[in-house]
C-alpha cells in the first residue's frame, strides 16, 4: 500500500549501525539510532538514540535525544536530552529539560534557559566568572 502522507516519515526509522562512519550533514524527519560515527552536523526532527558504540563529533539539533555513547560538539534539544551512565559528552548543551545518570561524563556549559542569559559550567574548569554592567 503506498503512503500518501507526510506524517507517515515522521514514524520512519533510521539506523547507523556500528562500523559505519559517515562525514557530513545528516537530515531526517524521522527518529535515528546511531551506533557508528558520525562527524557533521545532525538535523533530526525527531529522536535521536546514540548506542554505547556511538560517536558524534560535531553539532547536533533535535527534538529528543537519549545518550549511551560520546559527542563532541553541540548538542541543541527542543524537548528532553537524556545522559545515560555511559554517556560523554564535550561541548555545549541547550535544551528544555535534561535527565543525567550518575556516572554520564559531561565537560562543557548547560543553557536551559531560551533567552540564554543562565549558563551553568560543568567540568573540571569550574571558574565562572560573571561579568555585571552598570548603568
């Protein structure tokens, strides 16, 4: 039976298996599993699931995402980003919500708030300075 509607991609899955490497822009309505590696940048719609085997190097924007693997880069998440105790994750988060596991590794800033005036700094550098302006 053929589909006629374009609801129908957003119910698609997508599947990276692992020893899969792919090097550039990744863009899909539907949700992803990532078990390989990717370095680009990532457009999903979707949900994106990154398995323990999994790397992503470079910036990723979703809907949802659930993290076992390891990214580099910057991750931006519309709804809720999930850190799993296996996770690690260098670089920037921005996200509505997000829900870490002890033992998830994270080095990098955590912005949950959309005027992005409210940063808080993870990692070992922990040194936040805050500039004040007077008027």
């Amino acid at each position: 039976m053929a589909r006629n509607s374009n609801n129908d991609v957003a119910t698609e899955f997508n599947r990276i298996v692992a020893g899969t490497s792919i090097h550039g822009q990744v863009e899909t309505k539907g949700d992803i599993r990532v078990d390989g590696t990717i370095v680009g940048t990532l457009d999903i719609k979707g949900k994106l699931v990154l398995g323990k085997s999994g790397k992503i190097e470079g910036e990723i924007k979703c809907k949802n995402a659930e993290v076992m693997g390891s990214i580099e880069g910057e991750i931006n998440v519309s709804e809720l980003l999930s850190l799993k105790e296996t996770s690690s994750l260098k670089g920037d988060i921005i996200t509505n919500k997000i829900s870490i596991e002890p033992g998830a590794s994270i080095s990098g800033t955590i912005n949950m708030d959309k005027s992005e005036n409210s940063t808080t700094k993870i990692g070992p550098a922990n040194n936040v300075e805050k500039e004040q302006s007077i008027k």
